[in-house]
C-alpha cells in the first residue's frame, strides 16, 4: 500500500539553488496538493491541481512553481531558493467526481520533504 | 477571513481517561470538516469525515461532532491510550473555496502511562 509517495524525504540546499520536490500517488486520484507546514504556522497551501491538465494558486504560491504531469504525478519546483522557505513540504491527494463537483472524500498525506536551505 | 482554531495547543492527560478535543470555525456554510492525526516526522492520516448534512461520525474509539450553527467541532477520544499520544488537527472546507481545506494549528496530545 504505497498510497502518496514524496521524494527526497531530506534535502539541504544553499540559497539561489533549485532543486525539485516529487510527488506520486497510486490511488487513481484525480486531485492533488501541495502543503508546507510551518512551526506556529500551521499546514498552508502552497499550489494544488483539481485534476489533471489544471494547476491553481493556493495560499503562499510565490516562489514555487507546479507541473502535473499525469494523473499519478504532481512535482513542486523552488527555481531559487530562499532561507524563508525552509520548511516540511506535504504532498496530499484525494478523488472529485469532476472539476466542479467534490465526492466528500478525506485528503491522503505522503510523509513529507524536510527541506532546510542555508 | 474564514480561520480555524484549536485549543488548547496542548494536552496532558493519564492513561484510560476520556478526553476531548475542540475545533471552532468562522462561516457556518462548510462542504465537511476532517480530523487528522500526525505524528512525529509523519505525514497526516485522517481520522474522520463529517459531512455538512451530518451531526457525528465514529470510528472505534473516537467520536467526531459537528455543530454548524456555534462553529464548533469535537473529537472525543474514549479510554486513551499511550499510542494516542500525536497531534490532532482539524481541517474545514468551506462553501467556495473551490474545494480546499483550511487547517486548524493542531493539538498535541500526550498520554502518560
């Protein structure tokens, strides 16, 4: 039972660098998230993607970018980063019935990316 | 601004008590509220689902309520256990958001033997 895989589940990286966080899920679901959680912060949506094809903002989208690059897959880029961005970053996904419909299904978790930039 | 909150940020409880967790949250017009347990270097695994049209849902040990009209949810865990001891987070999906969860900051629970 896979279920939401992330990887790496470590990574330090200096200031400017980019790298790119993966995020898989074997679950047939149609939608997909990208959370960061913060001490005294809470879990923030970074960017999420309804189903496949689509991407949108969520709340604290600058600095990242997002691909979906099929159903399964749904990758979240730092083109430069920052020290502010050090952070845990989850990956969640869960089913809709359509773009514009939602079938009240819970959101399932990978284990995270412990990203700490220097 | 649609927010949820929790308190307290943290609880200490002996083992075998009854306890309860509260959830409160701005904006009556919810699609459902989840409960979310996480521990430590984890990721979140839901707990329980509540519909906007329901009043409660159980799973074993825990009962999750849902008032819409006071804004309040709670998660009451009976008989509890040292491997309850994480945190619980609550997590609203308000009419509108286009079907995003909105996360409460959690409640650590630790259960002493």
């Amino acid at each position: 039972n896979a279920g939401v895989t992330q990887t790496p589940k470590f990574q330090v990286l200096k200031t400017g660098q980019s790298m790119t966080l993966q995020c898989a899920q074997d679950m047939n679901h149609n939608s997909m998230y990208w959370y960061r959680q913060d001490p005294g912060m809470g879990l923030r949506l970074i960017y999420y993607s309804a189903s496949e094809g689509t991407t949108d903002k969520g709340e604290v989208p600058n600095g990242y970018n997002v691909s979906r690059l099929n159903k399964r897959e749904f990758s979240l880029r730092l083109e430069s980063a920052a020290p502010s961005q050090t952070s845990v970053y989850f990956c969640a996904s869960t089913s809709r019935v359509s773009r514009t419909a939602y079938s009240n299904q819970p959101q399932h978790f990978g284990d995270g990316t412990r990203l700490s930039i220097l | 601004k649609q927010e949820v909150t929790q308190i307290p940020a943290a609880l200490s409880v002996p083992e075998g008590e009854n306890l309860v967790l509260n959830c409160s949250f701005t904006d009556s017009a919810i699609y459902n509220l989840q409960w979310f347990r996480q521990d430590p270097g984890k990721g979140l695994t839901s707990l329980l689902l509540i519909q906007s049209s329901q009043r409660e849902q159980t799973s074993g040990r825990l009962n999750a309520s849902l008032d819409k009209s006071s804004g309040r949810s709670t998660l009451y865990i009976a008989a509890s256990q040292p491997g309850d001891s994480a945190t619980y987070l609550c997590a609203v999906m308000w009419v509108g958001s286009n079907y995003k969860l909105t996360f409460g900051k959690g409640t650590l629970l630790t259960v002493n033997p």
